[in-house]
C-alpha cells in the first residue's frame, strides 16, 4: 500500500505540536517531527545525531541537509505505514524541493497540507500569557489556565516563568520569519489544490476534530 503524505503547518504558539502528536496516534501515521528526530538521533548518538550535535553545542543550527538526511532514514524506515505526517518540516519552499525530491525517491507524493490558521493577534494573547514551571515544566495560561495561588505552579509552589521564546521582541522575530518563509509555501500548495486551512482559533478537541474529517 502506497504512504500517504501529510504536512502540518501553523504559527508558532498555534499547538501544531500537540495536534500532531494526537492526530498521528489517532491515524496510526508517522509522525515526522523534526524537533523530536533530532532529539532521538542526538540521544542515540546515530552518525547524523552526532554531527548535528556539534553544530547544537556551537550555538548554530542544524543545516537542513542534515535533518533531511535524518527523514529520509525515518521514511525508508517505515516505508508502506499508511501515512507520514510532518510537522516542523518543510519551512520553506527550499526545504519543500528538498522534501518533494526525497518522496520522490521513494515514489510518494504530499497528499495534503493541513494548514492551522491563526491570527498574530491570537498567537500574541496565547504565548504572551503563558507560564511555564522550571521545575515540573506544566505549562498554565494566565486567563484560560491560570494557577491557583498567584503565579505560583499549582504542584511545586515556585514562580512560574516565561520562556525566552515567549517574550514579546522575540514572539514578534518568529512571526516575522513565520510568515516570511511559509507563505510562499502556501500559495505553492494552493495552487495545486491541496491545501485545507482549519480555523486553528478554537479549542484544541474542536480544531483536532476538522483536522481529522479532512484527512
Ligand atoms: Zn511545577
């Protein structure tokens, strides 16, 4: 049986992470995240997970040749699952030649691209407003999630933080980029009709739902 191929795409802050993670198990689908990839090769110590590793310690990111490499290794893992779903990964439309030439090889196609829609208004109330617990890492919201005492984690009793990438400068650099980099993208799918934009600004069970109807 020939793969399917799914690409998930969103802003920052839009829970394509999560959505991801759920979607895959609920499909039984590949999950291609290349967050979590590097991670695995790094902890494994694989060839690639080691080379990457040395660009991670200087401080410098990890060429896209390099994760490219570590999908590649994934898919022919799994190669004949019923689908792959991407998330983080393509970008840009660089980074989609990269892809579509890889699935090529294997000959597969992307199928479609579920793109999570949500404003920069809304992605600046949702991470401006979020506190993470350096210790057990919960993450609360200040309105729609907040701790109960103050901001104090609700199990550790210390204050609660934000994250560097979730100061204002920086939420508004990664949106910036965002955009930049994946509209181009989406006008390319758009093109050839295989593009569905979901309202990502509902609850994450009501946005997993119109997800699922669509794939
Ligand atoms: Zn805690």
């Amino acid at each position: 049986m020939k793969s399917r191929i799914f690409i998930l795409i969103g802003p920052p802050g839009a829970g394509k992470g999560t959505q991801a993670k759920n979607i895959a198990n609920l499909k039984d689908f590949v999950l291609i995240s290349t967050g979590d990839l590097l991670r695995e090769n790094v902890e494994k110590k694989t060839e690639l997970g080691i080379t990457a590793k040395s660009y991670m310690d200087k401080g410098e990111l990890v060429p896209t040749e390099l994760v490219a490499r570590m999908i590649k290794a994934n898919i022919k893992q799994n190669i004949g699952r019923n689908g792959f779903l991407f998330d983080g990964f393509p970008r840009d439309l660089a980074q989609n030649a990269l892809l579509s030439e890889m699935l090529k090889e294997f000959n597969l196609d992307v199928d479609k691209v579920i793109y999570i829609d949500v404003k920069d208004e809304a992605i600046h109330e949702r991470l401006t407003n979020r506190r993470i617990c350096p210790k057990c890492k919960k993450v609360y919201h200040m309105k729609y999630n907040p701790p109960k005492h103050g901001e104090l984690c609700d199990d550790c009793n210390v204050s609660l933080i934000i994250r560097d990438d979730d100061k204002i400068d920086v939420i508004k650099k990664r949106l910036e980029v965002y955009h930049k980099s994946t509209q181009p993208l989406v006008d390319y799918f758009e093109k050839s009709g295989r593009i569905t934009k979901i309202n990502g600004e509902r609850t994450p069970k009501e946005v997993e739902g119109e997800i699922i109807s669509n794939i």
